[in-house]
C-alpha cells in the first residue's frame, strides 16, 4: 500500500514538474532530441560500415586489397560526420556563416586558445580568438591535481610554502577563461590611456564575441624583443622601452589596474607617423590594487631609488614581509642589496652583479618562498609583470637606461600626492598639496638634465676643448648650481613619504 502511495505521488510530482514547462523549453527539447537523434543514427552508420567492412571476415589485415578498403571506409565515415554537422549547423559551421575568409592555421596557440586570421562580410580584418575544447572541465581537474601535490609538498618540506600558487590559480584561471571578462578589460584599460596616442587596443566586435569566442580588431606588428625587427623599421629600441615603462608604471602607481601578462608575444611594436606604437594584446589576467597597497608600494620604491635603507625596511615591513625586506627589494629591483644599498640609478647593472645573483638564488630558495608567502597577492602578479619587463629590457639592451627610474619616479610621486589630496578637507589643502608635487617633479626634470649632462661629457667639452667657448662653460655652471640647489643627491629625497597634516 504504501509502495503504491508512493508510485503516485511520484507521478504526480513528474506530472506537476511538467506543468511548469514553457513552450519555448519543450522547443529547445525537442530540439536537442533531434540533433542527438541524428547524430546517434550516424555514429551508428559508421559502426556499421567499419563492421561490415573490415571486420566481417571477408577482408583481414592479410589482404592485398586491406590499405585500400579501410582507406574508403575511413573516407564514408568522414562524408557522414561532415552531412552531419552540415545538418546539425550551429556551432559546427559557424566560421562559414560569419566570415568571407577564416584561416585554418592559428597564428598564435596557447594552453588555453588559439588565434586565427580572419575577414568579416564587410571586408574588416578581425583576429578571432577561439577557446579549446574541453578547457574548462580540464582546467577544473588540473587545479584539483596541483592543490594535492602542492599540500604534499608542503607537508614533505615544509619550509616551502606554496599554497599561494593554488589560491592564485583558482582565482585567476576562471577569469582568464571568461573572453567576456577579457574584452571588457580592453575596454576599461583603453579608456584608461586615451591620454597616450601611441598606444593601441584592438577594438572589440562585441556582436560575435561570447565567453569562449573573441573577436577584436587585426593589428600587425612586430614582437617587442624582435631587435633586429625595429633596427630594420627603422624603429627606435630606447623609445619602445620608455614607453613601455611609462604604460606599466602608470598601471601600477597611478591607476592600480595592471596588465600582468606582458610577455613578448602580447606587446607588438609598429612604426606609425615616424613614431613607436605599442599594441598591447591579450587581456585576459589583470590584478586591481588596493590604493593602500599602491601607496605604500610607492613609498618602498621610492625608498629604494633614494638609497634609503630605513624606509626600505619600514616600507617593507608594512607589506608584509618583515626581516626579509632587503631579499623581497632585491626580488623587487632584480639587483642585489650592495647596488640597492649604494643606489641602483648610480649602479650600473654588471656581468659580475648578474652572475652573483644567480649564484645566491639557490640558496635563498627557502627565504624567496616564505617571501612569496607573505606578500599581499595582489604583489605576486606584480612579480610576474616585472619579470617580463626586465626580460624586454635585456631583449632591447636598453636595461641601463635611467629613464625608466625617472619615469617610476614621476608615477610614484603622482601616486602619493593624488593620495594626499584624498586626505584634505579644505580647498587651501588641495593646493598646496598640488603646489608641492609641482616642486617635487620640477626637481625631477632638473635631475633629468643633470643626467643628460653627466652622460654628454659636457665637462671635458667645457673645460678641455680650447674652442669649447663661453657658452658650454656657462651652460656647465647652471647645471651644476641646480643640482646643487634643487637636489642635495638625488630628487627623490623628497619629504612626502608621510602624509600632509589635514586642513
């Protein structure tokens, strides 16, 4: 009897959950049956004809005639699968409904898509960015594999700390998965640069892109470590690292929404108007810094290029990292704690520094995991990103440039007035906030040209020529009266690391 009850009311409970079907449901059903319908009818053809074929006795693999029959059975059963998804349409054959032209051959592949040329009915040339199959249940896999590989290695050694690996690609994989996510961080970045000309962001066809197709618009360039490639464009290297470091710098101390995945394939070099044009792709993996976190990040580089030892510690403690603060500068600037300490903008990088590094890494493996471990996440990707520049820089030979510290400088001391002028509550603050970080970048530009004259051998010049004239000599004497004036060693010795009284 009761067995009975429930048989009834379980029918009445499908009969009810049927009621709730909409029409447009029972469609989409009926049309799932039709499609799965189909292609079980084919798959069965095919089992079939193989059997039948190969496999019925009549032809073994001993027969004269074997290489040929399977050869034709092979060719019937691709001539099925292709009626098949010709019938089924949908995403079987979208390429050929979307696009005039679509090459087959990807011009770029990764683990996670692909990238291939294509033209639109209009005639407009669009990039196409296609994800794998299957990536996304593959990815869910191999983040369960990791986390339990990582926990045993934890466990087995546990001075390596790398739970921070996994937490990262948990967070971040599903996003770099979502071509939705991606598009929508070209847009924001590029409206965040409309200030630089010479920065292009492929426009988005937001018409075709889905969460697993993404269509932008086709730029051509050159790879941004292809030396020889600007050599011969005629394209200069020290303006394509300069430019580069003012994008990622203002990223990082201004606008606190950075790109972290600047490797060479993503940043193509163009020579448009006898100028450089960086196209910065793929942006897919950015990380958004808190202002607390960019501020202090400000202050400790700021403390490095000041050769301030103190404020690297203080700084340093602040985020997180404690007595490692000298490896974590270290880790930060890629040099060591002798260059840090004496200045890196007075410290050219040497064979023997690069090869002292190397040689310590090994052994500091422990401290660089527990550094690794500390750190706010937001810092790990900026690790990640300054890795990649620095690999840029060496690629163009142009890592002794000092513009690049003149450009974080400037990025630094914007970051930190903007943040003090968060902190006024009457309009008098505001302007003397903004006076004093006019002075402060006055001071820079100074330094600047007391660069441009410590370079030029302005001195031998002056003082060493007989023809050398009044003017070089006069041009030497304000230079250094300047120098002197506006900057007791460097212009970043500023008194701004703390922030102005409010009022």
């Amino acid at each position: 009897m009761a067995s009975r009850m429930l048989i009834r009311l379980g029918l009445l409970g499908v009969g009810g959950a049927s009621i709730t079907y909409n029409v447009d449901e029972l469609k989409i059903a009926a049309v799932g049956a039709q499609r799965f319908g189909r292609a079980v009818v084919t798959v069965t053809k095919i089992v079939v004809d193989y059997r039948k074929s190969l496999y019925s006795g009549s032809v073994t693999p001993a027969s004269d005639n074997y290489a040929e029959v399977k050869s034709q059975t092979h060719l019937r059963s691709a001539k099925h699968l292709l009626d098949l998804c010709c019938l089924n349409g949908g995403a079987f054959v979208k390429p050929e409904e979307l696009f005039v032209e679509f090459e087959p051959e990807p011009l770029g592949a990764a683990s996670l898509a692909q990238v291939h040329r294509a033209k639109l009915h209009n005639g407009q040339e669009v990039a196409v960015k296609v994800q794998h199959p299957s990536v996304k249940s593959h990815s869910k896999v191999d983040m369960k594999g990791m986390e339990l590989l990582v926990g045993i290695v934890s466990r087995i050694f546990p001075e390596f700390r790398f739970e921070w690996l996994v937490e990262e690609m948990k967070k971040n994989l599903p996003k770099e998965l979502n071509f939705t996510n991606e598009a929508q961080n070209a847009e924001k970045v590029a409206s965040q640069f409309t200030h630089l000309p010479w920065l292009k962001i492929p426009a988005i066809d937001w018409s075709l892109t889905t969460d697993r197709v993404l269509v932008m618009e086709f730029c051509e360039g050159g790879q941004v470590n292809d030396r020889n490639y600007m050599i011969t464009q005629g394209i200069n290297t020290n303006e394509v690292s300069e430019k580069i470091g003012k994008l990622y710098s203002e990223m990082i101390f201004v606008n606190g929404y950075v790109h972290c995945d600047p490797h060479p394939g993503n940043v193509l070099v163009k020579k448009v108007n006898n100028e450089a044009q960086i196209i910065l792709l793929d942006h897919g993996l950015y990380t958004n810094l808190t202002s607390d976190f960019r501020v202090t990040y400000s202050k400790f580089w700021l403390s490095i290029l000041n050769a301030n030892l103190n404020e690297i510690r203080q700084y340093g403690t602040e985020l997180g990292v404690g007595e490692l603060y000298g490896l974590f500068a270290c880790m930060v600037t890629g040099r060591s704690w002798n260059s840090i300490a004496k200045g890196i903008d007075k410290m050219e990088r040497s064979s023997t520094e690069q090869n002292e590094i190397k040689a310590s890494a090994a052994s500091y493996l422990p401290q660089i995991s527990a550094v690794l471990n500390r750190v706010p996440r937001q810092m790990l990707l900026i690790f990640k990103t300054n890795d990649l520049l620095r690999g840029i820089e060496f690629s163009l030979n142009t890592q002794e440039s000092m513009k690049s510290f003149i450009t974080m400088s400037r990025c630094c001391i914007r970051s930190l007035f903007a943040h003090q002028r968060t902190l006024c509550k009457s309009t008098l603050c505001t302007v003397r906030v903004s006076i004093a970080e006019t002075w402060a970048q006055f001071k820079i530009s100074l330094y600047t040209l007391y660069l441009l004259y410590l370079h030029s051998n302005l001195d031998c010049l002056a003082l060493e020529r007989k023809d050398s004239g009044w003017f070089q000599v006069v041009q030497l004497m304000v230079l250094n009266l300047c120098f002197c004036i506006f900057s007791k060693h460097r212009p970043y010795q500023e008194k701004l690391l703390n922030s102005p009284r409010e009022g």
